[in-house]
DNA sequence: TAGATTGTTAATCGATTAACAATC
DNA sequence: TAGATTGTTAATCGATTAACAATC
C-alpha cells in the first residue's frame, strides 16, 4: 500500500475485527515453530479467503514476499504494533463481583500484554482483601491511582447501574479506554474509546442461529 | 416483506447482529412503560439509521403501523419469537472455573429467558458443591442430564486445551448450540449452532482503537 | 381529513472476490 | 531460471441510505 502523506488513513471496520483473531493464530504457531505461512494457508486456519487475507495485511504495510509467503515472527510483531500491544499496558478495574474476581485471576490477556495494575470497588467488606496478588482499593483513591500509574484502560465489571457513573469516573482520572462488560450503552465522549463485551447479547444469536438451524432440518 | 412460498430466506448476517440490541432496549422501554416508539425515535437509541432499523425488522415482519409507529410491547413479543426467547430454553455448563462461577451467579441471561439446568467438572473437590443453588455435577453423567432434561445449550467455561473435549461431549450429548468462552475456534459439525465470547480478541480491538485515536490527537 | 410514519424500491456506498502483473 | 505467491486493480457482491407511495 502506497501510504499518501498527510491523509488519515481509515481502516474498515470489518477489518479491525478480525485482527485480533490473526493475532492470536499468529501466537500460536509462533509457539508451534512454524516459520513460514502463505496467505492460503493462513486463510484457512482463520477461515477468511487468501485475497482477503493479503487486502487485510496491506492496510497496514507490505508484511509478505513474492514466491515465499509470510515469515509468521515477523508478520507477528508487525501486528502487535498495529494493535499497539508491542509493549505492556496498564489497566485497571472496577467492580470486584464475581465477573470481576473471573478477570481478577484470568491469564489469558495477562499473556497478550495487558498488566492489571489495581481493582477497586465500592463495598468496605471487599476493600483491602488480596486477590491474586491483587489488593482491592476504594473507588475513591481511583483517579490518583490512574495519574500515577501510567494507566491507559478502564475495565468495568460494576452492575448495569453502576457502569455510567464507573465511566465518568475512569474518564475523568484520564483513562483513555474502556472495556465494559455491563450490560448497558455508555454514554462518552469521543476522544474515549469503548469496546463491549455484552455478553447476553451473544446468548441471543445463538438462540437466533439455533431457531434457524431447527427450522431448516425439518425442511419447514 | 413478502414471503415467497418454499424458498429459504437468508437473514443477513449483518442483521443478526444488530437483533440482541434491538430485544435489550425494548425489554427497558417496556419496563418504563414506553407505549410506542417510532424508527426515527427507536433508531436513535440503537444508533441505527431509521431506514435500517425499518429494513432490518421488515426482514421477519410487519410489525409497524403508518403514522403512528411500532407498538413497544407487540415488538416485543414480536421479536422474542423471532430469537426464538418467547419459551424459556435449558442450558448445562461446563467447567465450574472462576468465569464459571461468575456465569453460575449472574442473572442477566436468566432474565431473558435462558435457564442454567446444571453444571458440570471434572475436578473432585468441585463436584457435589452448591455454588448459588445449583451442584456441581460429574462430567461422566453429562449425557444422561441432557437427554433426560431437554437441554439445547451448553455452555463451555473450561481452559483452552479441553474446549475441543468438551464440545464434543455436549454434541453428542444431543446440544444444539455451544456458547463457547473458551479461546479457541472449535471444530464443529454443521448443524450445531456456536457463539464465541473472545472476550481477549474484544479488549485487543479496543488496544487498536485507542493507539488510533491518540494517533489522531497528536496531529500525526 | 391532514399529518405522520411505515414498507419498499432504487441508488449509493462499502466490502469481498477474481484476476494477474510484479517479483522473490 | 522456473515456480510460487504476493500486492494491487478491476469486477462483483452485499449492505446501507435515500426517497416516496401507501396508508393508518
């Protein structure tokens, strides 16, 4: 791709949803040892047809090689960095219920380059208990903590009526993201980025997907 | 819409996608005791462009009026049906881990319509606990629990190495569909039905959109 | 009835696929 | 070099938006 200076180069969207599935294939056959992959065959394990899989590279920059394919370390790092995840970033989180407590002790995105730094929540009887390793603070120490820490995301496991104010409160100590896992539409301002996990919502298609798969098999 | 007789029609994906929202703010209209509500009003909460919204439900139906809207709780009903929540539906989980606790104890799903029937691991100092009113069973016994309890879900909480496993066992078990938590693509058989909650690939994509914005902060 | 708003067709926009020259 | 496979343009396909007749 031919970069032209000075424009802002706008990524699809459908494109940023499937880097994190490259990513995480690319993980894994590093660990395997592969060293090479064609774009065919790299299609086929995250099931995305081989052009598609060079135009969404190429937004990017020119990671491959005529005749050879890709080099999977290199493609790796390559994306870490379009992802911004090369080096380690901090977060923090509030609501320690037993979503919370499920991060708390998670490893999976530990080993992707995400460091949590400090929960907090809102109930004396939570506050001051270590889960792994993790010491709970009160929410009201949240903003000095963020200020001194370096910390960039914000992740949000407080009930639904809860999640808005969590938000304000993020924002206002400076986080500049926020993973949220309430079952609500947060409300920010558009210099923050959000991205939710609703879970439920999930449970729905598949009951969607369900319905129509029934149908179909009994010709109806 | 027209239906033409005998022919399969295809919900774009696109569509799906956009329905979960769509049931979420009506089941909150409903609670507020919101009568009516018309694209342009209903569009703005989902942030969908009235057209779409019109487009998208004119796939299953037509369930507005002219020059007066779309009556909330018909909606409602409406689209339930077309999710196919109008029934409750049963559900078995397993591996009874930190995520499983936390889905174990959450009432956000039950309220829309799904019923965890039991849970199942295949550590000995888990089975025969209570963990929020429902044992912890032995995974040997999973096929007969299904069979004998009209379950179509099963849900998969175990770590990564054993969600191949335990997919299989819900197959053949007689599942319809897996809502699958772990960090895996599973390989299935067609006409069973999976939801992948990638909880890490969601909090990467935000990774991606913050390096974005701070990019275009900086003016550069 | 008059005003409002749907349902639906046609136009536009964006994303995917096909094809192939470039090149390792 | 010859074979393989990328990067990229053009063609196709699908999804969104605009527009408006139908109608409550």
């Amino acid at each position: 791709m031919i970069r032209k200076d000075g424009e802002q180069i706008v990524i699809p969207a459908a494109v940023i949803k499937r880097l994190p599935k490259y990513h995480r294939h690319l993980v894994r056959l590093l660990h395997q040892g592969v060293e090479k992959i064609s774009s065919r065959e790299f299609g086929k394990i995250v099931r995305v047809s081989a052009p598609q899989l060079r135009q969404d590279l190429n937004h990017f920059g020119n990671f491959g090689q005529q005749g050879y394919g890709y080099n999977v370390e290199k493609l790796y790092i390559a994306l870490s960095k379009v992802i911004g995840i090369e080096k380690k970033s901090n977060m923090v989180l509030i609501g320690v219920g037993n979503l919370g407590q499920a991060l708390i002790n998670s490893t999976d995105f530990k080993r992707r380059g995400f460091h949590l730094a400090a929960v907090f929540d809102i109930n004396p009887r939570l506050i001051g208990m270590t889960i792994n390793g993790i010491k709970v603070r009160d929410i009201t120490d949240l903003a000095d903590y963020v200020q001194g820490h370096n910390v960039n995301i914000g992740v949000i496991t407080v009930p639904e009526n809860a999640a808005q104010k969590a938000a304000e409160e993020l924002i206002a100590a400076g986080v500049k993201g926020i993973w949220n896992f309430a079952p609500v539409d947060l409300d920010l301002p558009k210099d923050v980025s959000v991205e939710n996990e609703h879970l439920t919502e999930g449970l729905l298609r598949l009951s969607f997907k369900i319905k129509g798969k029934t149908k179909f098999n009994n010709k109806n």
